[in-house]
C-alpha cells in the first residue's frame, strides 16, 4: 500500500470517498455518485484506484431489494491510523485506533495537570512521540492527531486561551510541527458531541444537545446537523450558568456556577469532607485524589451506596436546573447525557426529571428526552478521531 503524507494518492474526490465510507461504512457507486453529484464511472475509477491503494475493500452486494443488488464498498480499516486524544484537566488518555474506530495500541493515561502547569504542554509533546514510538506504527501511516481539551477555543485557529500556551501561536500548528503528525484540537464537549452524532445515541439528528459529565460540566451543541461555535466560537459554556448568587466560588471568577455546584470535581470533593466528617459509607479517603475519588464515587453509588446516590442526586437536581434553562432557550427534542458520569447516567435521570418538573414549562419538558450514551467515557476519544476524519479532505503534513 502507497501512502502519501498521511493521505490518499491524487483527488480531492478520493479523500471525500474515504472520509465519507469511515462515516457511513458502506456505500455503492451509485450512491457515492450520488451524493458527490459526480458521475458514475468517476466514481468507479476513484474507487478502483482506492482498491490498488488499499484504502477501499469490496464489501459485498448490498441486500436484495427487487433489483440487481449493488456492490458495497467499504474502508480498509488498517489503511490508516489515527491518534486520538481526550483530555481533561487532571490527565490525558492516548490511544491509537484504526478507520473503524478499534484500538491498535494500549491506552495510555498521563497525569497532566492543565491549570497553572508549565509543563504540560511539553508533556503532553513528549508523551504523543513517546507512545507512537512505542506502538511501532510509522507515523506515514498516522492520518492525524486529534485532540479533545477543556477551555475556550478557536478549532479553525488551532488556539487554546486557557490551557497549554504555545506562546501566543497555533497550538495546532505548536504540535505538528513537535510531533511530524497534523494535528487538530477542538473543545472536549464539542468533540463528544460529535461523537454522538456520528456513531452514539444521537447517530444521524441534526438537532441535538449533549452533556459533557465530567470534572466539569460541558455542552456541545448540533444545530442543522453541525456544531454550533456562536459569535466566536465559545457557545456551549453551561457550566457558568448562574445557579445562584452566594454559591460557591468556580474558577471562572464568579459564585454559584454550575460546575462550581454540580461537577464531578465537585462531588468528588463533597464526599473527602464527608468521609472526614465521619459519614456511613463504603469509600475510603485518597487524601486529595479527586479524580480516584470520582471514580470510585461513581462505583460505590451504582453498588448502592446511601451516601455516594445522595451526592449524585443533589448534583443531578442542579444539573437538571440547568437543563431547565438550556430547554427554555433551545427546545431540544433530546438531550444526552455523555462523558465521564455517563456511567451514573440512570442515577442521574431520576433528580433532572424532578428540577426539570420544578422549573420547566411543563409544555417545553414535555417535548425533550433525556438519553444517555452509549458511548460513555470512549466519546471524546471517539470524537477526536471524527475530527481528524471530518478535516481529512484538507492539505496536511
């Protein structure tokens, strides 16, 4: 199999039909010709041209449907890979999969604290070159490098204005050219949503909200079928949502933020003061490891634990009193509830259906269902890799 820089031989056509089968798995000419508005033999010559590649494989007749039955094409999965990359603000976690989203390489977790760390972005760098060295893959053979990550963001630019400064330029730009591999970074919420769009819950909606459940609390936004950026670019900040005006302090600034009340780094911190107040449970203190603590909060509270259900359900009703503006704002048909704490998804439900019975117009509530993913923790992994996909069709490294 040839490969050139990452990509495919030759045609902006070529590139949009492997982007396009990594979506849709499999499609005939006929549809291909279709959707690209190109006729039928150009597709058929791009398609055969993908087989010598490598990058395309016959994946059979399509079922019969009265007529002659088509035959399907599908991606080569190991024709390419590509580097995904979920952070948050306590760690990063790296894996390598191939077009049909499977692992190739061990997951890796870094600790990599994002706030007030100078070295993090350095980390982060020598972490990526390390971990590919490690998996053996060629990085000719990595299409990309996607990156989920807290903050304010700028995807077109590249730009990171709260975490990870590459010294005022490109963060994008920063980590290609450190890591030899082109790189894309966008919001963690905006890059699940995109998972879920794709290949979770939310597959094909073109009106949907998705909430990021993590040490934060996110929001990404698909309108018409895209994410919504806003005016620039940072829509999407439901954990400033103002909860109320003597609350506790969030980092923002500001008092009764949302994630200052109700995130996973929140409860996390609840239950250390609990445990040390002498509260009835089966979790142990880990004496400031908030992110052990979550994670094994979440454990203990769908094991049945009084104290860890009576955290998650105070921090489900405010949740749910956020819900109950985003609602009257946007009148969602669905709203999924993804990321980290999807794992208490079903706990969860029960305190935003009672917030959202106390505070929504009962007109608007009705029209909007609460889902939970499927794709849980994996889906800004997942994300990460749609958004080296959906930037496939442009120059790279």
């Amino acid at each position: 199999m040839e490969l050139k820089s990452s990509g495919v031989k030759g045609s902006w056509l070529k590139n949009m039909i492997v982007k396009r089968l990594y979506f849709d798995k499999a499609m005939s000419c006929a549809g291909l010709s279709q959707l690209f508005d190109k006729s039928i033999p150009s597709i058929t010559k791009a398609i055969n041209e993908l087989i010598k590649e490598g990058f395309v494989v016959e994946e059979g007749y399509a079922p019969s449907s009265g007529g002659r039955r088509p035959l399907m094409y599908a991606i080569n999965a190991k024709a390419m890979y590509i580097l995904s990359i979920a952070m948050d603000q306590l760690s990063s976690r790296l894996q390598l999969i191939d077009l049909q989203n499977n692992p190739v390489a061990d997951l890796l977790t870094v600790d990599i604290k994002l706030h007030n760390n100078k070295q993090a972005l350095p980390t982060l760098v020598n972490s990526i070159n390390d971990y590919i060295e490690a998996s053996g893959i060629p990085k000719n053979q990595i299409a990309g490098t996607g990156i989920g990550m807290p903050g304010f963001i700028n995807a077109i630019e590249g730009i990171n204005y709260t975490y990870l400064d590459a010294g005022g330029k490109s963060l994008s730009a920063y980590l290609t050219e450190a890591t030899g591999i082109s790189t894309y970074i966008d919001n963690d919420s905006s890059l699940i949503a995109l998972a879920e769009q794709k290949f979770g819950i939310a597959k094909a909606q073109q009106e949907v909200m998705v909430i990021n459940l993590g040490w934060g609390i996110g929001l990404g936004m698909i309108i018409d079928g895209k994410i919504f950026r806003g005016y620039n670019g940072f829509a999407g900040e439901l954990s400033h949502i103002p909860l109320s005006d003597d609350g506790a302090l969030c980092t923002c600034g500001k008092r009764g933020c949302l994630e200052a009340e109700a995130s996973m780094l929140v409860v996390a911190e609840q239950a250390e003061d609990g445990i040390r107040k002498g509260r009835v449970t089966s979790l142990k203190t880990t004496k400031g490891n908030f992110k052990q603590m979550g994670d094994a909060l979440m454990d203990a509270a769908n094991h049945g634990d009084q104290f860890a259900l009576e955290l998650l359900s105070d921090a489900g009703y405010k949740i749910g009193k956020a819900l109950a503006i985003l609602i009257h704002i946007m009148n969602p048909a669905n709203i999924v509830l993804s990321g980290r704490g999807a794992k208490v998804g079903k706990i969860l439900l029960a305190p935003i259906q009672q917030a959202l019975h106390k505070y929504c117009i009962p007109r608007l509530a009705s029209g909007t269902e609460l889902l939970i993913s499927s794709l849980g923790f994996d889906a800004e992994l997942i994300g990460a890799a749609v958004l080296v996909m959906e930037n496939f069709d442009k120059e790279r490294v």
